[in-house]
C-alpha cells in the first residue's frame, strides 16, 4: 500500500518557537506530539531564510540559483499580473501525481498565479498573496478570489479536514501550508493572547538593536504585546494541527500516513538585537535564528519513535526523501543537490550519505555550514563572516579577520564557490543579482535577468516589514 503524506508547512516559525525544541514557555503540545511518535530533526535548514525561495526549493529541490525565486514574491501573484514562477519545473507533487496519488493543498502557496491550480495539485485553497490579516483573509477557493471570514488558520484546517474525508483511499499528498505566525500579530484568538500574560518570554530575549536591524525592529523589540502575539499564533496553529492528526488517527490511516512538519524559514523575536528573518536587516543575513527551522517527521509503526538526529540537512533534500519514501526513488533529476535522508530517518544511519555540510544562499549572500563552522560569503563586496559554532554557538564574534583563520576562510570559500558553481544556471545565478529584501516582481532568466526584477526602495508589506529607507549596496 501507498503512503499517504501530510505535509505541514508553517510561515516564519523558528526552531526554537516549539515546545520539542527545548522552549519551556510556548506551548505546542501537538507538534511535540509529533515528535514523541517520530523523528525531531535538530540541523534542517533552509535554503534561503525568507519564504518564497525556500518554498520552491522544498517543492523542486533546487536552489534558488537555478529555480529563480530568490526574494519573496511581491507582483505576479494575482491578476492583472499573475505570473507562475516555477512554470516549466518538475516538482514533487508532479511525480506523485504521475504515480497515482490526488494532491492537495491548504494555505500558503506565494509562488505566483495563485488563482491558477498548479504542479498537479487537484485540490486547490490558497492564500492569494503571502500574508495580511488572520481575519477576512484574501484566499482563492474554487478558482475565485474571496475574502475568507473568520480566523484563517482555522480554514485552512476545515478545507484540509474536508480534503481528508474525500480522500480516505489514498493515496493522497496533502499540503497544510499555515500563514501563521507570519505577522501581523494581532487578530488572533483573545483567550490565547491573553493565555501568555504572565510570561517571561525568556526565550525571546530583547538585545539592543542591531546596527544592520531594518524592517519591524523598531515598532516590535521589546513590545511584550507582539510577543504574545507571535506565541500566541504558533499555539492556536498548534491546536490545528492537533486536529488534522485526530482525524488522521479517526479514519484508520495513521500507521499508513507520513507526517511532515517544517517551517519555511526561521525567525528571531528580537534575538540578536532584531525583528525578522534573512531580510531583517541589511546587509542579509544568515543567523542560525534566521536560517535553522523545525523538521520532524512521524509514522508509527515505520519509523522510530520519539528519537532526534543531528545530521545536516536541507530544504534541498526534502524532494529525493520524500520521492524515495514514498517508493519512487531515482525519479528526482539526477541533477539535484540533494541527497535523500532516509537511512537516516529509519535509523539505518546516524549522518547519511554526504550530510555533512549545508548550503544556503539569499541573492549575492551565501553560506556554507559544518557541525563547527559556518562562512558567509557576499558577493561582491562583503562584508564576510566566520564564526566557530562549537565555541560561539550565538555566533557573537566574526573570526574573517583574524591571521590564525586565513586558511580556514580561504577553503571554506573555495568550497562555497566549488559547490554553487555545480548548480548554478547562469541565467539565475543570485551572486550578481541586486536582492536586497524589497521583493521580487518578476521571473528572471535569460530575457528578464537583471536589476528591474527586484525591489530597493519601494515600501509595503515585505513578507517581513516595512522599509521606508533606501538600502545601500555597500
């Protein structure tokens, strides 16, 4: 028999905003549910920390450089100027569907036409941009743009709930793609906001302002209101969850389910002195806050239960895992960087196969991470960072610049470039695009490349703040 699939994807969670992930003050009973009965994943990283690149990676498993996407999605998204940016590019849910399974999807899609079905999806609800408010929200059901009343976290699990019932057979791949707890921060339910009145919010510590800090830093450190807020999101997003696996387990078919839980990109709450994610300051970033997230995966009775793994992994290896699991390995373009993780969800390995290292990239920012290191390259004119994880795991003092780690940075670099340059498409290569964390307004390839396909000062709703400013390249 087949294995049925759910995927949860939420927006901007952090790994450490669960209860499983060593927070003793949010509460997520349910995703800590998941990894009581499964695999808690402790190094999964994105591959470009804002959201819709990493979400075109988990779909395709390419990386930005070849997919395109390298900036949340701001124009193309609905008409007059819809635009499918992944138009042409295999995804997973395209090879399932070739295999038999009806795939569905509930929530966030932000990679452009969303009123337009895609990738084989058979079942349709998504969000028409890629945030706003929690009530009234903007969403394409059947093919039309509507405002869904009451709270959205909430309808998305009902048209996910409805998607199970219909598809009890099997074998069916579902996408639960929550918005929350993307901002904003208010509208959610009142008795959960209130519920963290009386936290610490130690977990969230208030540093001084970041010098690079741009985008919500200024409106929400140290205002207790959007930490609750933002905790308050993550718990009733939890509830949800919670329910989707009861009625996983009411219909029988949880020994024959996966359930996937991950996060589209991190987020800090004022770690580190800032507000946001890759685009929460200028220069881009690649904090561990920013760029780690939650993975867990569960299935009674196939995988161990209750254990957790510090294998390296990425967004880019979520596409051969999952074609393999589902019995359908090799299919994925040969072509790909990532390396299916299996062995190591089934306890057959402690790493796996050439999990040792990760790479993440944000336009000309780059990144490449051991256990013990991590560099951070931009291209063209820096500044670069070198932090020594075993020691500075707060990644508190940049080491570029000292004599003693000249050779490190010097290998470290040649293995960032060595390794990008393998996957790269000229046409699409982030190191010489201008992404500033503004947006993208516009696919990129051979007849579009070029600075008119990102934003630089335009204000409004980023995907993570305002910036009313100019942002220099320097």
């Amino acid at each position: 028999m087949s294995t049925n699939v759910i995927f949860f994807l939420t927006d901007d969670q952090g790994i450490w905003a669960a209860g499983c992930y060593g927070n003793p003050e949010i509460r997520t009973p349910n995703i800590d549910r998941l990894a009581a009965t499964g695999v808690r994943f402790d190094n999964f990283f994105c591959t470009s920390p804002v959201c819709s690149p990493s979400r075109a990676t988990l779909l395709t498993g390419r990386i930005p450089s070849r997919h395109g996407v390298h900036d949340w999605i701001r124009d193309g998204n609905v008409p007059p100027d819809a635009e499918a940016y992944l138009e042409g590019q295999t995804t997973t849910t395209d090879v399932l569907a070739e295999h038999g399974y009806a795939c569905g999807i509930s929530g966030k899609w932000h990679l452009g036409a969303s009123q337009l079905a895609q990738h084989r999806f058979s079942h349709w609800y998504v969000h028409q941009k890629g945030g706003g408010p929690y009530t009234d929200a903007p969403m394409v059901r059947d093919g039309e743009l509507v405002d869904e009343p009451g709270y959205v976290t909430n309808a998305i699990t009902d048209d996910a709930l409805a998607f199970l019932d219909d598809h009890a057979g099997g074998p069916f791949y579902l996408s639960v793609h929550y918005t929350a707890p993307h901002s904003p921060w208010t509208g959610h339910p009142q008795e959960i906001v209130d519920s963290y009145d009386d936290c610490l919010f130690e977990s969230c510590p208030q540093e001084p302002r970041h010098p690079w800090a741009k985008g919500f830093t200024d409106e929400h450190l140290g205002n207790r209101e959007s930490l609750k807020g933002y905790y308050a999101a993550v718990t009733a997003m939890d509830a949800d969850v919670g329910r989707i696996i009861d009625r996983v387990e009411e219909l029988g078919l949880r020994e024959d389910t996966l359930i996937v839980f991950t996060s589209d990109n991190g987020y800090s709450c004022g770690h580190h002195g800032f507000w946001g994610k890759g685009n929460g300051t200028f220069p881009l970033n690649m904090l561990e806050n920013s760029v780690k997230v939650p993975l867990i995966f569960s299935q009674p009775g196939r995988l161990p239960q209750g254990v957790s793994s510090d294998a390296l992994l990425s967004g880019y290896d979520v596409m051969p895992t999952l074609l393999e699991y589902a019995g359908l390995a090799g299919l994925a373009d040969a072509r790909l960087p990532g390396r299916s993780f299996v062995p190591v969800l089934t306890g057959e390995s402690d790493t796996g196969r050439d999990l040792v290292v990760v790479y993440a990239e944000y336009g000309p920012t780059r990144m490449v991470r051991t256990q013990e290191w991590k560099y951070v390259h931009r291209y063209p004119y820096g500044p670069n960072e070198l932090y020594d994880l075993a020691s500075d795991p707060d990644e508190r003092r940049n080491l570029v610049e000292e004599p003693q780690h000249r050779k490190r940075v010097r290998e470290m670099r040649h293995h960032l470039a060595e390794w990008f340059a393998q996957y790269v498409e000229p046409a699409t290569d982030g190191a010489a695009l201008p992404v500033t964390g503004y947006g993208q307004h516009a696919r990129i390839g051979p007849q579009s490349r070029g600075e008119n396909s990102f934003c630089h000062s335009r204000e409004g709703d980023w995907g993570g703040g305002t910036f009313p400013v100019e942002m220099s390249r320097e």
